[in-house]
C-alpha cells in the first residue's frame, strides 16, 4: 500500500469491513481537513465522526454508513466535502495546527480574497473484490476566493452558505473568527440573483 500511495497524487485509507462496521484500518494521509490519521486508526465510522456536529443526531452517519455497506464491486460511488483554509497548504493535520491555525489570524480586509482559500474534497468509495474492504481515496482542491468569484454563481452562492451556516458548523469548520472578514468580501459578489441548481456556471 506504501508503495502504491507514494506513486500517486492525493489521500487513502483503507476500511475493513466487520460487525456491520468499517474500521479505519489503514491509511497514507498528508492532506487532511483538520484531523489526525494517527489518532482515528482503529476507530470505526461512527467514532472517527464522533466530533461532526449535527449529522449524528439527524441520523445522517447511520443513513451514511448503511450505504457504504452495501457499495459492490464494479460499482464505486462518491462525495464531495467542503471546508476552508487560508493560505493554499494541503496539510492542515492536526498535529501540523501549530504551523497552519496561527496563519488565520495574518487576514485581512484587504488580504482576504487572496488568503482565504474554499477546499473541497472529492471523495470516493471503491470494494476491493478480495478482502471486502473499501478503498476510500481523497483528492483535495483549494481555491482562492479571489478566483471563485470570478464565476458569479460560485460568489453568489458561497456568500449565502457561509452566512447561513448553523453557529455549530461554523465553530467545527474553524470559522469562528474569520467569517465575519470573509461574509464582508464576499457580500459584494452577491447581487441578490437566483442560482441555479448544480455546481456548474451559468
Ligand atoms: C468510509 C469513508 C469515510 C471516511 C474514512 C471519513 C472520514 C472522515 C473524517 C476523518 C472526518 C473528520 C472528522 C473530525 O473532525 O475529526 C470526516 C468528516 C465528515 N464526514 Fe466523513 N468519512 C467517510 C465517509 C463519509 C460519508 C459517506 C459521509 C456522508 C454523510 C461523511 C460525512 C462527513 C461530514 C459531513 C464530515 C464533516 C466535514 C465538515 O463539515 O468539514 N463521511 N469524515
């Protein structure tokens, strides 16, 4: 698994499947979103979620799970995730805060557009036709706000997302103190116009 991860771009892990489970068996990780392969190895898919807020009590995690279960071979399936990050580093692992989450605190009013950076993850869910296991590699995208609202719909719509985000999301994406600077840069690019459903410019 060392061998193959090193010859390609992007995160793995790599869950067993057992007791209706899947376990964080293992992994070869160097862009995580703000947590720690180290610490989530040996945990299933319900502890390593422990500290998301929100989706457990709205059942989103067991709705999750049961369908990762039941992913088959030949058939992979995927997500994206999204969160931010300033300045355009990869490895924002927990055991790297120290060099990073200080890096939050350089924004500002005039910096935010370049600094600021949307991070989206696409992940995807492959059955390993062997072991049963899942494969679950990550690919992470920064983007500049700077960059993002040059398509109007993505400036529209990230201003409205970050504004309405529930204060739990807010504190657990790491918002906290910046999203006051960044709802402000990005207000500007928001005309009030409906977007259309997709990801897609319009
Ligand atoms: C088996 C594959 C998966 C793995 C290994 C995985 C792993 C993780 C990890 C390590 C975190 C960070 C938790 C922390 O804060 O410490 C996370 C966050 C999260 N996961 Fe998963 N996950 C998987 C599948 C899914 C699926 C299928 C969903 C669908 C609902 C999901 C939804 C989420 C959400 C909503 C967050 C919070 C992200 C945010 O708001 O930034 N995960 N996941």
């Amino acid at each position: 698994m060392e061998y193959i991860t090193r010859q390609t771009q992007g995160d793995f892990c790599l869950l067993d499947q057992r007791d209706e489970n899947l376990w964080m068996d293992a992994g070869m990780v160097t862009s995580p979103a703000n947590w720690s392969l180290d610490f989530a190895l040996g945990m299933n898919f319900f502890e390593w979620h422990a500290p998301v807020p929100k989706a457990h009590e709205m059942g989103i995690f067991k709705r999750a799970l049961r369908f990762l279960l039941a992913i088959q071979y030949g058939a992979p399936a995927r997500r994206l995730n999204w969160s931010m990050t300033v300045n355009p580093i990869l490895d924002t692992s927990t055991e790297n805060y120290h060099q990073w989450g200080m890096q939050k605190t350089t924004m500002t009013p005039e910096n935010v557009g370049s600094k600021q950076h949307l991070r989206v993850e696409l992940q995807t869910f492959f059955r390993l036709p062997r072991s049963n296991a899942l494969a679950f590699p990550i690919r992470c995208y920064l983007i500049k706000l700077e960059e993002l609202v040059t398509i109007p719909k993505w400036g529209r719509r990230l201003h409205r997302v970050v504004r309405d985000l529930p204060i739990e999301l807010v504190t657990y994406k790491g918002l906290i103190n910046t999203r006051p600077l960044i709802i402000d840069y990005l207000s500007q690019f928001d005309d009030g116009a409906e977007t259309s459903p997709g990801e897609w410019p319009d």
